[in-house]
C-alpha cells in the first residue's frame, strides 16, 4: 500500500507486561491493525520511561525493570485510524493513545514478493 501527504500517526503507550489472552498486548494490536489493513505499524521498546504510576522502568543494570515502555506506531489516513480506534478501547485498560498529523513520505520499497516497486 503507498501511503503518502497527509496522514494520522496513532502512538499507543502500554508496559512491556500488558498481555491480551496471554500473549503481549502490543502483538495484538500490531495484528488487528494488519487485519484492519492500515498501512504500517511499528513497536518500539522504550529503555527508559515512566507512566501513570510514577514508577521509573529502565534498563540500566543496577534498576533493571522487567515492564519497559512499549510504544506501537500506526500511520494510515485519518479515516482508516478513526476505524481502528474502538478496537483499542477493547485491548486497552491502562496506557496511553496520541493522535498526531502528519505528512507522509513514501521511498520506493519492495512487493510482497520481494520485487522492487
């Protein structure tokens, strides 16, 4: 899918431990929104963070915290992220979602099948 102009980036914040039907939180998450066919997600593991709780979770040896910050990044058109959205109110008890737009710049990258585009 090419994706480019303007566009929403939805960044949801969960702990590293957040499970949804014993596996990780942001595993579901990535798979509904490739089951929903937004463009593209990421999950990025935080080394340092705190939330709600106050409690700082680092992964600096002396304090080494085994509940890092995850963030999930999702960018579609604004549409296809209003769409996602109830779905997070199901997966979601505690965390933190931002809505963001943004303008999209697509490089050329491969097909499925690995031919170049």
């Amino acid at each position: 899918m090419k994706l480019q102009g303007s566009a929403q980036r939805l960044t949801i914040f969960v702990g590293e431990t957040d499970v949804w039907h014993h596996k990780p939180l942001y595993t579901e998450i990535v798979h509904r929104a490739h089951a929903a066919g937004l463009a593209g997600a990421s999950v990025l593991r935080g080394i340092e963070g705190y939330g709600a709780s106050r409690h700082v979770h680092t992964t600096r040896i002396l304090s080494l915290s085994e509940d890092l910050p995850i963030a999930i990044v999702i960018v579609d058109i604004a549409e296809r992220i209003a769409d996602f959205l109830p779905q997070l109110d199901e997966l979601i008890t505690e965390g933190l979602v931002i809505l963001d737009d943004v303008q999209v710049i697509t490089y050329a990258g491969r097909e499925a099948d690995g031919r170049e585009e």
